[in-house]
C-alpha cells in the first residue's frame, strides 16, 4: 500500500529519484505539498514563470539574479528568480555552441550541486522545460543526478576514517567549473583571485539524518592538504560519486516537466548530445537559499548581501566580463528583492 494518501511514487533509481503524479500544480493543498519530497520528476505541471516562482517560495526564500545584474546587465526573464539553465540565445534562437554563453555552459556538464560557490548555499532547485529538442530520438539533453548519500554510505574504510578524523572544508568557486569545463576559453581566468566560499566536506543532511559528501565541480581544492593530495582526494571522491551505480539519467519528455532536488544530498549535471545547435532545450531554474544550520558554512553571515564584489559575486564578475552579457530588462520586479 502507498504511504502516500494525494501522490503516487514511481521508483526511478532504487536510493534517490521518482517520478510523482498525481499533483496538482494549480490548486496544490498544504497536505499535498508536505508529501513531495527528495529528488522528483514532475510531468506536464503546466506550470507558468509567475505559478514556477509561487511554487518555489513554499519551499524556501529564493536566490534571485539581481545581485549579478551590474554594468547595465538586466535579467532575461519577468522575475529574478529564475536562472537561465538552457540554450538560448539573446535573441531566443539556438544558441551557437561555440558561443561565450556555450563556454560558460560546460561546466555544467560536470558534477555539482548548485550554488556552492556562494557563501549561503541552495537547498532545493526546481528545473522546468519550457522547450524541449524532440524527446526518445536520441539527441540527449538530459539532466543526470548522482546520490552523494549513498556513495558516502558505501566509501572505502580508509577514506571515510580520513574524512570523519579531518573533517576537511572544500574551497568553492564557480571560476573553477568554468575553467574545467572550457579551459581553452578560460585559459585567463584565475580561480583563485577572488577567493572561495567554504563548505564542510562531510555533512550531515537535516531532512534524513544521513551523512552525506557535499563536493562539486566547483570545489577547486580542499583546505590544510597540499596541492597534490587535495586534487588526489577531490577527484577520487567525485569519481566515487559518479559510478553508474550512484546515477539516474533523466529525460524531459513534455513542455512545463519539472525536476526538483536537494543540492544537500545529490549533484547533477546537464547531459549534452545532438540537439546542441539544432534544437531548443530552455530550461529555467528557481534556486531555494538552504536555511538548515550549515546554510552558510564556514563563510560570513551575510543576509543583504552587501559586500557584492567579495568571493563569489567577483567571480561572476570576471566571468560576466568575459562573456559580454546582454539581456533583456525584465517587466516586473520581484517582492523579495
Ligand atoms: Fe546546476
């Protein structure tokens, strides 16, 4: 029997990943929202931007893109809290895959968990299609999660004693990523001129109790190791976390699908293939700031967000500057802003 009274669950991935039907996007109840959970594939939500926006806010205050929005740069969308996670092009066409927007997109295709590079990190983020390259033709475009609980559950003796006798910090930064990810078209860009945000290694993961291995792409080395042990360590364990026994590769079969995780106990990635340079693949994304006590790791507490040039938001900058952003003003103004 269900212990589900609204949804039902189907298994997609035996640790992490379902697909949930049966809820309803436009008159979703309290009891209904309480039962969604994890990592969650949602079809035909028929969910708008503003309904997309209304949604997230239930699970938590929303990162937003306003901050970034600098030297005259405006956000492409009617609100600032959805992210640009597709191929797009400024004029809404295809983006070209040898454009600067395209080099910044490749980091994405490594492991990580989003916003790690900020001193307050994400708890969930919500994926939607709003176009989608044909789908069960081959042309990829998948988004694949991995399960960074289990993979800790499962880690060798010696290098779970390690980690739970060092209790390491890993030094985020998304130049990093961006730099891994097209190194030819970053080749100047220094991840380590403006500083990283720190987040404990080994964490244990609120909502479940379970260790979990919060490491990304992002993460550019681990703090007290010297150079060579600390990129031995951070690729072993990202190796670890990417078997195929820790995956689950997802398709976006319909306009308004949706995908929600927790950066707090899975990565993910954004699987390339054929369609890039052909065909559509717009995605936008809603970020929910983590408000569990590790939210801000070792980093300083800071809710305005006042100091825009330190750590993360120059590394944008850089990055930005590189890229030549140009977007749209948005129509309306977020209320959280
Ligand atoms: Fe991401």
């Amino acid at each position: 029997m269900s212990a589900f009274s609204t949804i039902t669950v189907k298994e997609l991935h035996p640790t992490f990943a379902a697909e949930v039907q049966g809820v309803d996007f436009q008159n979703l109840s309290d009891k209904q929202f309480d039962e969604v959970y994890g990592v969650c594939v949602f079809r035909k939500t028929g969910l708008s931007d503003a309904k997309h926006v209304e949604f997230s806010r239930r699970l938590g205050e929303l990162d937003h893109t306003r901050r970034y929005m600098v030297a005259g740069r405006k956000s492409r969308y009617e609100f600032y809290e959805l992210f640009d996670a597709g191929n797009i092009d400024e004029n809404g066409g295809v983006l070209d895959p040898n454009s600067p927007k395209a080099q910044f997109g490749k980091g994405n295709a490594l492991f990580h968990v989003d916003s790690s590079f900020n001193p307050r990190r994400s708890s969930f983020s919500c994926l939607r299609a709003i176009t989608i390259p044909p789908p069960n033709q081959g042309l990829g475009g998948n988004t694949d999660f991995a399960d960074s609980r289990t993979a800790w559950d499962d880690l060798d003796n010696a290098t779970k004693q390690d980690l739970l006798d060092n209790d390491y910090v890993g030094a985020h930064t998304i130049a990093y990523s961006r730099k891994l990810g097209s190194p030819e078209f970053f080749k100047d860009l220094d991840p380590t001129k403006d500083g990283f945000s720190r987040h404990r290694i080994l964490q244990k993961h609120e909502p479940s109790g379970r260790m979990n291995l919060y490491i990304a792409a992002h993460m550019h080395h681990i703090e007290g190791l010297p150079e060579d042990k600390s990129t031995a360590l951070r690729n072993k364990l990202l190796d670890h976390v990417s078997q195929e026994k820790y995956t689950v590769s997802l398709g976006w079969e319909n306009e308004s699908d949706m995908i929600i995780w927790d950066n707090r106990c899975t990565l993910h990635r954004a699987a390339g293939g054929a369609f890039e340079g052909k065909y559509k693949r717009d995605l936008r994304r809603t970020t929910v700031h983590d408000d569990s006590p590790t939210a801000w790791g070792l980093n300083k507490v800071d809710m305005s967000f006042t100091e825009p040039k330190k750590t993360a938001d120059a590394a944008h900058e850089a990055i930005a500057k590189k890229l030549g952003f140009q977007h749209e003003a948005p129509k309306t103004v977020d209320v959280n802003a």
